[in-house]
C-alpha cells in the first residue's frame, strides 16, 4: 500500500518533455546534482514529504540512465521501487507508471493548443509524407531526451496512419546538458547529405533506447546504412552541421520553445510527449475542417 501511496503522488511530478532554463534570451546550462547530492536530496524529499511518522525511506542506488537520475528506493519492502529525478534535482517522478494512464492523464490536462507562427517549411528542412498534404507536422526534438523517444514511437504509429495525408518536418532542439545530442543531430545531417535523414534518425532513436548513443555508434551506422562512409565520418568529425542545428535551436528559441519535443500541428503547439491520442485528435480535427 505504501508503494502504491508514494508512486501516486510523485505522479503529481511527473515531466512529459525535457526543458532548459532561459534567462534574457540565453540558455543556461542546468546546475547538475553528484549522485551523492542526488540520492541525499531524493530521500529527504521521500521522509519529508511522502512517509508516515515513524516511517523512514532509503535510497539504495542512483543511476545516471537517458540524462536523468534513476533513484532506487526501499521503504521496507522486498522490493525497491524505481523512480526518476532531473539531474538539477528539481522534478521527481516514477518510472512504474502504465504508459498508457499517464498519456491518458496528460492528455486530460493538457491545454488547448494555441497557434504559434512557425517558421515555413524550406529545402534545409526535412520532410516526409504528402508533401501537399493539408496538414503540416513540424517536431522540434533532441534524440538524447527520454521524452522525445516516448514521443517518437507515437510519431511513428501517427505517420503510419497518416503518411497519405499529413507531412512530418523534424528540426533538431538539442539540449545542452544531452552531451550527445549535438552530435546526434550532425549525423543525422551529415546521413541526409547522402539521401539517408531519416533512417539514421531511426537509428539514432534506437541507439537512445539502447542506451548506445555515440560518435563511434553513428559511424558504425554509417556502415549499415551503405553510406559513403568516409564522407560521412569527415562530415561529423568536421562538423559541418553544427551551424545548421543552431539555426534550428536559435528558430525555435525565438518562437517560445524551452524543451523538447515540442510539436506543431498547423501551428498549433503541443509542449511534450502528449501521447498518439491528443496529436491524432488534432490530425483529424484538421482533416476534417
């Protein structure tokens, strides 16, 4: 009964997107926890706040897993119960949540969209589906954030069904305290000068998933995408990309993006892993308009 007590309210915590600070138009690097500092914050936020008198919680084990602390905690259980925390050590929640009855909840809260101007489309961008399709989705994501991965797998079930009827647009968001993204996000480019975006975008989610996210993984891809791989492997290690992805970080910046994924459905914006069901309301909402 405990766990299911404390795992209920840290559900009140719980993130759908990863976010940066901002301040005067710049974008700070968060102050990041040791594990030390986490697992000390983590449990005297849990006897603090969640344990009954005379109960006492221990964290037994911080992780670093997808750019945020996993936090094992006993409250005299057999088992530990897993949890998450940002590595700022500002937002607590759980991993050992239904997937579904947390999209379902999100999808409850969420706002309604409102329309942003979105910079168009042009031939730097990379697009997939009808390009004369009615309904335009343009993602601004980091392939390093857990929550964009989540999303990504709704996005794949969305095209999908879709692919006839919308066109998808990816712009990269890398966050600075993802040390891979940056250079996640030039493979991807640095693929798509061979014709090959998207299928390295695909493996790179994957290699988020796998928790194998590196310079020696993209160029490894390479291989098995066929690409030209010295081409490849100068265009990463030159960064030849690196000011395109700016670009896309300073656009969506200037448009009001603070995390990632942030997704426009005719302008209108979703702030985070909202989940299959809020983006194919909206789908068919405009198909059907």
């Amino acid at each position: 009964m405990k766990k299911i007590v404390i795992l209920g309210f840290l559900f009140l915590f719980i993130l759908t997107g990863c976010s940066i600070v901002k301040k005067e138009g710049d974008v700070l690097g968060t102050a990041i926890l040791s594990v030390d500092e986490a697992k000390a914050k983590a449990e005297d936020f849990i006897n603090n706040n969640l344990m009954g008198d005379g109960q006492k919680a221990t964290v037994t084990e911080v992780i670093e897993e997808n750019g945020l602390y996993k936090v094992m905690v006993n409250t005299g259980g057999a088992q530990d119960i897993q949890s998450f925390m940002s590595k700022d050590g500002k937002t607590f929640f759980p991993q050992a949540l239904d997937v579904e009855e947390i999209n379902n909840q999100t999808n409850n809260n969420q706002e309604a969209p409102v329309a942003i101007a979105v910079p168009a489309i042009d031939e730097n961008d990379h697009v997939k589906g009808n390009k004369d399709a009615k309904v335009s989705v343009i993602e601004y994501s980091d392939f390093e954030c857990p929550f964009c991965l989540r999303h990504n797998k709704d996005m794949d079930k969305i095209f999908t069904e879709y692919k006839d009827s919308i066109k998808v647009t990816f712009r990269h968001f890398p966050l600075s305290f993802h040390p891979e993204a940056q250079k996640a996000a030039e493979a991807a480019e640095c693929a798509g000068e061979q014709n090959k975006f998207w299928e390295m975008h695909d493996l790179i989610f994957a290699a988020n998933e796998n928790q194998t996210m590196s310079v020696a993984e993209w160029k490894k891809q390479a291989k098995t995408l066929g690409l030209v791989v010295a081409q490849f492997d100068k265009c990463l290690d030159d960064g030849k990309y690196a000011d395109k992805i700016k670009a896309d970080l300073s656009e969506g910046q200037s448009i009001g993006i603070s995390g990632t994924p942030a997704t426009f459905i005719n302008g209108k914006v979703f702030s985070g892993a909202v989940g299959y069901e809020a983006l194919k309301s909206e789908i068919e909402k405009d198909l059907a308009s």
